[in-house]
C-alpha cells in the first residue's frame, strides 16, 4: 500500500491509496467480479445493482463493520474498459464529507493471473483527515484481500475483515 503524495492545485496537497494484489484469475473475471451486481453480491456486498457502461449508474449495499447498519453507496461509472480498467464516481450523497469520490481499478493481465491495483485519489493530507486516509486503506485492502480469495478460491468473507497476508496465510495452508 502506497501513499501517493500529488499537487492538486498550487496550495492543496493530496494524497491517493494505492492497493494492488496479484491475482490468479482471468482479467475478464476480475472485470465481471468488479462490473457484475450478481458477482458484487457473492463476494463483497450484500445487494448491488449495476448498469456496466460507461456513465451507467451503480448502487452497493453492505453492512457495518459492527453489522448494525447498511452502507448504502450510489455513483455513476466513469471509465469501464473490459478487461483493464473500472473506474466510478461516488454520488455526493452516498459519501461522506471529505471522501474524495473517485475510485479506479486497473487490471493487469500476466502470464499466471493479473495485477490488480485501486487507487483511491484524492484524499486530503491534512493532518485532521488523516483517520479517514487510514480508514478508506484498511477498507481498500480488504476489498482487494476479498477479491483475491474469492476468485482464487471461490471462498467469501463478506463479514470478515482481511488482510492480504491473511489472505497469503489462508492460501499457503491450503497448498500444505
């Protein structure tokens, strides 16, 4: 996870997180895993509906970290392009304050598998926002930890939240 430090403009400092795990799956089903409401909802939310085109709306649901409450975030993709990139806008109203609302993912195709980075850009590097930088990265890895163990695995952990050396953990005991 890398903390991408750029210049929005001459006086305001951002800073992007970056997430990127090797995966072992197709870029095609890495794209359907991220594009796909029915394929959102096995591995990471609990309801979603999709319109996969560019400047096609999207709604994700999910529960808390605690379970107490549903997530509700709402957007529009931006740049879809099969099999190498998603990327969406957040609504101002699904979002909260200060969050920036751009997330994109790329994916790579290698020889065993793909590389797939998110990059969330945009976050403030005031010192007072800096709780919310380290939320979204502890969100953003799990998202990728959950990704990676679905489409390797076919296994889900929707109410767990994980790593990606939980993730190496869990597959290196399978290969044993």
């Amino acid at each position: 996870m890398l903390e991408c430090p750029r210049m929005a403009s001459r006086s305001v400092k951002t800073l992007d997180i970056r997430v990127s795990a090797f995966v072992k799956a197709e870029a095609g089903h890495v794209y359907r895993s991220l594009t796909s409401a029915k394929e959102l909802c096995v591995w990471w939310v609990d309801k979603a509906e999709t319109e996969a085109r560019n400047m096609g709306r999207f709604r994700l649901v999910w529960r808390s970290q605690d379970r107490k409450k549903n997530i509700e975030a709402t957007g529009v993709f931006v740049d879809l392009e099969r099999e190498k990139k998603v990327a969406w806008i957040w609504d101002d109203k699904s979002r909260p304050a200060g969050l920036p609302p751009l997330v994109s993912f790329f994916i790579e195709e290698g020889e065993d598998g793909c590389e797939v980075l998110v990059v969330h850009a945009g976050f403030s590097a005031a010192a007072s926002k800096r709780r919310m930088l380290e939320g979204f990265r502890v969100i953003w890895e799990d998202v990728i930890a959950k990704l990676k163990l679905y489409l390797e695995s076919e296994k889900i952990a929707k109410g767990e939240l994980l790593t990606l050396k939980d993730v190496e953990l869990l597959s290196a005991a399978k290969e044993k």
